[in-house]
C-alpha cells in the first residue's frame, strides 16, 4: 500500500455510481546484473565472435536500464548481430531499434530490422513494435517533395529577422503574452543579432499579417496560434513568408509549402504513452478522461493509436472532474463489491490535472489494485516540488519535458538545453506557464534554425527532442519520469527485457 492519503482515503471512500463506456499489453522485468559493462565489453575483447557478440549485447542492455543511452547505441551498434543465436538476435533487434528511434537514427533502425526480412521466429508482439520502427525509419528517410520544403531565400543566410505575429487581444492573448515574454527574455540572454519584431495578430488578417511580414522585409515569422487559423494556412499551396505557426491545424496533413508547425500537444503525448504502454508489454487498458473537448480529443488519439498497434481497450471512462474518484474508478476497474476485477484490465491510461490525479492511487488501493500500473501525461505534475501532496501519485509513470523534469530528463539541471535561460525563467510558480515558456524558447530557436533543416533531427530542447516530419510538423518526444517518494526519478527504456526476452535469453546456454 503507498504512505499519504492514500490511507485516509482508503479508509473514507464510498462507493458511488458513475456511468461509462467500455472498449486494453507484456510486462517489463527490471533485472539490475552485478556485471559492469565495461568490464563486459572489455572481456568481449579476447573472447570469440559468437561469445563476444553474447556479451556485448548484455553489456548494451546494462548501459540502456542505467540511462546511459548513447554507450547502450555504440555498445549494440558493434555487435556482430549475425553471430547471435536467432533468439538473440531478436532481443538486439528490439534493443538496437529502440535506441535508434530515440537518438534518430533510422538508418540504425533499418539494420535492426532487417530481421523481419530474414524472417526470425519471434512474438506476434515484437513483430509489430519492430514492423512500427521500420515504418518510421523509412518515412524518415524519404526524402520529402523538394519543392515544399525547399526555402531557397534562406539557403544559406543567417536568420537575424523574426516576426512574431501572436494575438494580443482576445481569448489567446494570456498564452500569447507568455510565449511571447519567453522569447524576448531568451533573445537577450542569447545576446545574438536577431532583430525580433511583434505583430497584433488580433488587429490583422492573415493576408494583412503576411502583407506587413513582407514590408518590414522578415525571413521568418512566428504565429499564428489559433488553431483554426493555423487549419486555414495548412489547406494553402504555400504561404508568402516561412512561417512557424506554433499550433497543429486540423488535417490530416499540411500541404502548404513554407509553412511548419509546432506546439505542445496533449494528443502526442496521449499517442506516446500508448506506444510506451505497448512496449512495456501491456495490452489491455482502461481508460480515464474528462469528460470535455479536451478528453475527448486526448481519449481518442489515446484510443487509435492504442488499436493501432493492436491493443484492446476494456473500459474507456469519461468523468465528471466534479464528481468523487472512486465514481469513476469504479467503472474503469470493474469494481463488484468492493475489489476491482482486473482478468482483463493490465494497466491504465490517466488524463487528470494534479488534485483528481492524486486520488485515483489511493481509491486504486482502497479497491484492491495497488500494482495496477498507470500510465499519464504531463498534466498530472504540477512541477513545483510539491513531494508531501505527490506521495499519492507513487510509481505513476508520466512524461514531461526535460525542463520540468531534469533530473529524470538529462541528469540534472546544469546540462539541460538553454540552461541560461531555463534558470532565469524557472522562478515560474505555475507550471504550465513555465511549459510555455519553455515552448517559447524552443520556437525562438526553431526559427533560427530554418535555414538548416539538419539542425532539427532530433534537436534537444527545452519541451523534448524535436523531429522535423515529412509534412513540416515538428513533433517531441518526452522524457518519462516516475514517481518515488513524491518526486520524479528516471525509469527505464521501455520493452528491453520481457518475459519472453527472459526466456528466450536461456536457449544460449
């Protein structure tokens, strides 16, 4: 059972009636060896090709369980995979994969799964997460239509003039002064020679905007930030000015040249823990969202890419914010009398602000699902050392990016990206202030960055790593923290060491 008011509530709860709606992955076992990989990959040395291979690979899986990402990649890319037994080969290729997506190397994740070519045994599972990687390494290295991408008047230049074009007036303009005081602030810190310049985009068409851009002769400009607009741009054959809209219209693709888009979007991180889920080898999930616009759209990104990978979801609840916990943990958990039935349920999806989050551990334990793992999005952390209130979300996995997590994210505060920054703008008490200020910074360096699309292959910012995608939409991947003892420590990189791993790690002997 966990400490704080888990307890109290445990002790108080009642049970209440909620209605929901129904409609769920292998588990992960966290062996810590003895053996330290470099006194392994030392020994792999003298030794022969196939035990060199052996122990190379359990050498690269010490280095990915302590965080050590990049010796983990160099240790799995010098192992001769050919020398591994089938099984074995199978356990490089999920490893070697993984650590190439993370670091952005697809064509690291091609070699890994070339197994799938070769046609190894392995589970139906693995398959797919190695059939997903593949995916993605290929749509990486597809070079996209060089006349959409291609930016001709900044090939080559220096990027010293900016336009910001962000509203300020109207139901935006709070986000917008915040986006935009972190980039001033993150300008002068920088003490570079960009000439950065705000637009009321409130007082402008995008047409007059674009037309104003071009008179004060821009090379960028930041903005929009309303959706719909950003919705209206994307449908565009191209745009007049590159522009970096710092939201994600709402198609399926955007098709207009010069036009890139990026901000902080719940439904990624929704898609990302779905995937985490997957790899740490769940398969059936209960749900539990809002029951608002904003649930919605983040149940349901959640939900497809859950079914994508092949997932089954066994019960998906909507709750009322308002209404006690236990209502909706009731429903998401089966609960007959007063123990949850969990035959079908392996783990939970969580989309909750702080004071909701904090009671569903507790009404879990008091429902007898204390090991019930949770999975949640960064909404749940309130990001201000608050470990007293905390200790009720122990052991709940959730994502954050590194500027609020950088002990988890990167190791600590002092190598976190823009670190200058990151100290004069973290007195923020509110967290999610502090993510757009964060967001802030990112989009200043991401403008800057646009005459060299290189730079933006997994570039490491303040909101996560930053992919440029085929379709000009910069997606991020978070770190994943946990909590311990109220506050967020690392975990592992996920779907390394499964069950079947396990076993099959013994048809060596």
């Amino acid at each position: 059972m966990k400490q704080s008011l888990r307890g109290f509530l445990a002790a108080t709860l009642m049970a209440l009636f909620v209605a929901g709606c129904a409609t769920q992955p292998p588990g992960v076992v966290d062996r810590v060896p003895d053996e330290d990989p470099g006194r392994l990959l030392s020994q792999a040395e003298e030794q022969a090709p196939e035990e060199a291979a052996r122990t190379r690979l359990e050498a690269a899986n010490i280095f990915a369980r302590q965080g050590q990402r990049e010796n983990a990649f160099e240790a799995a890319d010098n192992i001769d995979e050919q020398a591994l037994s089938e099984a074995n080969r199978v356990r490089w290729a999920l490893l070697f994969s993984e650590l190439a997506r993370a670091l952005n190397e697809p064509d690291s994740v091609l070699r890994a799964t070339q197994v799938l070519d070769d046609e190894l045994p392995m589970q139906a599972d693995q398959q797919r997460t190695l059939e997903d990687r593949q995916r993605w390494a290929r749509e990486a290295l597809d070079k996209p239509d060089p006349e959409r991408f291609a930016l001709p008047e900044l090939e080559g230049e220096t990027i010293n003039r900016i336009v910001v074009a962000l509203p300020e007036s109207g139901a935006l303009s709070s986000v917008a002064e915040t986006i935009a005081s972190a980039m001033r602030r993150h300008h002068d810190i920088t003490g570079d020679n960009v000439q950065l310049s705000f637009l009321d985009a409130s007082q402008y068409s995008l047409n007059e905007l674009y037309d104003r851009a071009q008179q004060m002769n821009t090379q960028v400009m930041i903005g929009p930030l309303d959706k719909e607009l950003v919705t209206q741009l994307e449908q565009r054959d191209s745009v007049p000015v590159p522009t970096l809209a710092l939201n994600y219209g709402s198609g399926d693709r955007n098709q207009a040249k010069r036009l890139f888009q990026y901000g902080l979007s719940a439904e990624d991180e929704a898609r990302q823990a779905a995937r985490r889920a997957w790899q740490d080898g769940h398969r059936q999930m209960a749900l539990m969202v809002p029951d608002n616009n904003w649930g919605q759209r983040v149940g349901e990104a959640f939900w497809n890419e859950w079914h994508r990978q092949g997932g089954d979801i066994s019960n998906a609840v909507r709750y009322n914010p308002d209404n006690p916990v236990s209502d909706a943990v009731k429903t998401a958990l089966n609960v007959r009398g007063e123990r949850a039935q969990l035959n079908d349920i392996d783990a939970l999806f969580l989309l909750a602000l702080p004071d909701y989050a904090r009671q569903v551990p507790p009404t879990m334990d008091y429902y007898y699902a204390p090991d019930l793992p949770i999975y949640a999005t960064s909404h749940l952390h309130e990001g201000r050392g608050q470990t007293r209130l905390d200790q009720d979300l122990n052991d709940v996995m959730f994502m954050d990016i590194p500027w609020q997590i950088p002990d988890a994210a990167v190791g600590g505060e002092e190598v976190l990206p823009f670190y200058d920054s990151y100290q004069r703008l973290r007195e923020e008490p509110d967290a999610s202030v502090f993510r757009l200020m964060a967001m802030g910074v990112d989009a200043y360096e991401i403008a800057t960055s646009l005459s060299d699309f290189s730079a933006l292959e997994g570039f490491d910012g303040s909101t996560g790593k930053l992919f440029l995608t085929g379709d000009g939409r910069i997606y991020r991947e978070l770190p994943w923290a946990k909590f311990q003892n109220g506050t967020p420590v690392p975990i592992l990189i996920p779907g390394l060491m499964s069950n079947e791993e396990d076993n099959d790690a013994s048809d060596d002997d």
